[in-house]
C-alpha cells in the first residue's frame, strides 16, 4: 500500500489514519469475542460497539489535540507581528 501526503487533502489523511486504526480495533474485537463461546452476530454487534467507541474517542481526541495546536501557533504568530512591528510592551 502507497500512502503519499497531498496538500490538499485537508485532513482526509489523518481520518483514513483514524478510519484503519479502528478497523484494525475491531478486527481485534473480532478475534477476542469469537473465542468466547458466544453467537457470531453477538460477536458482530459487540465488536461493531467497540470500533465505534474507540473511532469516535480517538477522533475527539484527535480534534482537540489540533485545536490546541492551532490556538497555540496563533498566539505565537500574534506576539511574533507584535515584536517585528514594534508594538510590544517592551518600549
């Protein structure tokens, strides 16, 4: 598999990143619940609830994480303009 990064995607990389890792969670959920002695659509349903639990979470998660970055990034290019145009509290 060929992954390349492109401009402007815009954040469709990071949700196929997202998407996989929780396909790979309930492909795992998959083999832990069939080795219990349970029915294959309650294997299904159960690993179904764990990849949309885990997607969801890791995507929260995720959102937040770049928020904060962005935030962060403003307020330094904010007081970066502030001290090459000499507006700081310095003078």
């Amino acid at each position: 598999m060929v992954c390349s990064l492109h401009v402007v995607d815009k954040g469709g990389f990071v949700n196929k990143i997202i998407l996989n890792f929780g396909l790979l969670v309930f492909c795992i959920a998959v083999i832990v619940f069939a080795q219990q002695d349970i029915s294959i659509l309650d294997i299904i349903l159960k690993s179904f609830v764990v990849f949309f639990a885990v997607t969801m979470m890791i995507g929260i998660l995720v959102l937040v994480f770049i928020k904060t970055i962005n935030k962060a990034a403003i307020e330094k290019g904010k007081k970066l303009e502030d001290n090459i145009l000499g507006n700081s509290e310095n003078e």
